[in-house]
C-alpha cells in the first residue's frame, strides 16, 4: 500500500510540472531586445475581400506603340552623338548630329531630334558613319507602362477575361506588388507548354523593369467579402497542425502559441476558420523565430513577466497564486532540497499534516497485520499435589 500511495503523489506531481510547463510553452515572453533582435511585426486581424487567385508566371515586355525609332533623311555622315545605350532622353532632345552630303563649305549639319521621350534600348552608329534614309540610328522606347504577360494553364483560361486583375511580383521591383488589369489574351497558345498568354498592362515605377524580366502572376479568379484574413508569413506549423503568435492583450512584449484552422489560402493571405478573433494581433515578421526564442537569449519566464507586470507573485505557470497554491509550492521546494515541511503559526503545513496522517495509518496497518500472523505460545501447566496423589 505504501508503494502505490508514493506512485500517486509521483504520478500527481508528474502531471503537475507537465501541466505548467505546457502552459509556459505556448507563452513566450522577451525583453525589449530580443523583440528588436527578431525584428518582430504584428498587424491586427480584421475582416476583408478574400481572392482566389491561380498562379502563373510570365514576362515583362514593351509596348509596341511606345517604341520610337530615330532616322536621318538625308544621307551623311555622323559627326556627332549625344546618346547612348542606357540615357533617358526627352521629347524632341537634340540625339544625333549628320553632316549632309550636299556640297557646301562648310557642308550643312543636320540635327536629328529623338521623336519620343524615353530609354535607348539599341544604339546603331558610331562617330564618322556613313548613315542612309533606310537606316535605323537609334531606337528609343518608353518604358513608363508596360506589358505583363502571364502564361496561364489553358484549363483556367474560362476562368479569365478581360478586365481581370492581378497582383504582379517583379525582382526588380523587390516586395512590393505591382497592380494589374488584363487587355486580352494572345493570338495563339503554346502547344509544348500547354498554356496562353494573358496581357496586363501596368505602370513601371522607377523605370525598374525592363523587358524580358522575369514576373510571377497572382491573377484573381473570384472573391468573397468579410472573411478573417491573415499574411501567409503569419502561419506557422505543419499543414496538420497549424498555429499563428497572438500578442499578449497584457504582458508587453509576450506572445501566445495560438491553433488555428485555416480555409482558403492565396499568394498573399490567408483564411481562418477558427482560433482567431478581430483586433487580435498576430505576429507577421519574426513568426518563425519566435518557435525558438522562449529560453534563449532575451527570454523571460512567464512568473517573472506576470509578477512585473501585476506588481505581485504569480505560480510558475502564470496562475494566481493562492494560499494553498504557495504552500504547495513551498512545500515541492523543500523537499526537493531535503529539507522537513516547513511549518507556519506554530502549525504544520496542511499538506505535510495530511502526508503524515496517511504514513501513520499505513503503519499501525502494518503493525496489527504482523501481530496477527504471529505464533501464539502454548501455556504450561503444572500438575496439582492432590491430583498426583489420587494415581
């Protein structure tokens, strides 16, 4: 009896150290500098339009009717040049100077203007060439809009038509998106691939982009409105078991561990069907580093956060800390460094009362089955006189 009642109380503490050690799993507190270590952002959790989009990738192209074409029209010789490969150059800027073959002394100098403003793709002369009416001395294109096109899997290509949007990824252009609307589709698909060109027509900030860049298409198919939407970068975990970091509502600097279900996802978002409620704020940046940061460098425990936060004692699994809860802890802490109970007001500890009431019972238990077992020691007797003298 003895070794099942010690097995309870191992089995009770047992479940008791898992029970808050959990607890301080799924809350990971930091200091300010771990949080600035991280580098971490939280963004609020609200309803919004959720898209759903099919991917595609494709490339960056100009437009054909902002491609310019610089020519002389008299035949000549370069003798100056005042652009190259890589200038922008503006409307009507003075590009090429060609000295006319006409007689003359000395002979007329032509001055060739560029006929739209923009960037010199190609260059096709030199100093001192000879030049001719048929020609192509520079070509010029501007660049303020171009085309994107996506190379989208013909079985979505019913699910597309002309006003469709996009959000548009270029490298050039780093993370942010660029916006989209499709003109049309291409003339003729591609039979090896098994897709059709798609066009979107879209600003080019910067200049950035050039043609031929590669570009990544996230192109919407369909939306829906008022759905509870969260960054993809804010997901963390396995498909089977997913969960996001919810910002304490009132421990700076404190995250919680938080499952969610998730339902539709796209490039950018996405859906959550449960674990999650408006004004939440969810970790975005630093999310995945936060898995590894709750004993590390800049971590806090839990009963340390709480207790500076409250302005008083907390259990180490961040509950209050009761009366009987404070005992219970004392009274671990003593015998873990084989100390007695410690007792207070003159009193022992109801734990160690309740302990030493149990042993007790135990052994008096014990003690009355050992008597009971025992041999008992036959009584001798002697005979009387007067019986002797009656043989």
């Amino acid at each position: 009896m003895k070794n099942i009642f010690l097995f309870i109380v191992l089995i009770s503490n047992y479940f008791s150290i898992t029970t808050s050690h959990a607890a301080n799993l799924d809350t990971i507190v930091l200091d300010e500098t771990g949080v600035k270590n991280l580098r971490i952002e939280t963004v609020e959790v609200e309803e919004t339009d959720f898209e759903e989009t099919v991917f595609a990738l494709g490339r960056i192209a100009e437009i054909p009717e902002r491609h310019g074409v610089l020519s002389s029209r008299i035949s000549g010789r370069v003798i100056g040049l005042e652009a190259r490969e890589g200038d922008t150059v503006a409307e009507d800027q003075i590009l090429v100077r060609v000295e006319s073959r006409q007689p003359g002394n000395p002979p007329p100098v032509i001055e060739l203007k560029s006929p739209i403003g923009g960037l010199v793709v190609e260059s096709h002369i030199r100093i001192g060439e000879p030049v001719e009416p048929d020609k192509e001395l520079l070509d010029i294109s501007d660049l303020t809009e171009v085309y994107a096109i996506a190379r989208v899997p013909e079985d979505q290509a019913d699910k597309l038509a002309p006003g469709s949007k996009a959000h548009i990824r270029v490298s050039a252009l780093g993370d942010q998106p660029l916006e989209g609307v499709m003109l049309r589709f291409g003339t003729s698909a591609d039979r090896a691939s098994g897709t059709i060109d798609a066009i979107f027509k879209v600003a080019n900030p910067g200049l950035k982009m050039r043609p031929d860049m590669r570009a990544e298409f996230s192109i919407v198919l369909s939306q829906r409105e008022n759905v509870i939407g969260i960054p993809r970068s804010a997901l963390q975990g396995e498909a089977s078991k997913r969960f996001v970091y919810v910002k304490h509502f009132d421990l700076p600097n404190a995250f919680i561990k938080t499952p969610v279900q998730v339902g539709q996802m796209n490039d950018r978002m996405v859906e959550i069907v449960t674990g999650l409620f408006l004004a939440d704020d969810v970790v975005t940046k630093g999310a995945y580093s936060l898995s590894f940061a709750g004993g590390g460098a800049g971590g806090v425990s839990l009963k340390e956060a709480l207790d500076a936060a409250h302005g008083h004692e907390h259990a180490e699994d961040g509950g209050e800390l009761t009366p009987e809860k404070k005992a219970e802890m004392e009274a671990k802490k003593r015998a873990a460094s084989g100390l007695p109970p410690e007792t207070s007001g003159g009193g022992a500890s109801p734990i160690w009362m309740y302990t030493t009431g149990v042993l007790f019972l135990l052994l008096l238990a014990s003690l009355f089955t050992k008597m009971r077992g025992a041999p008992v020691d036959e009584e001798i007797t002697t005979p009387s006189t007067t019986n002797s003298g009656k043989h």
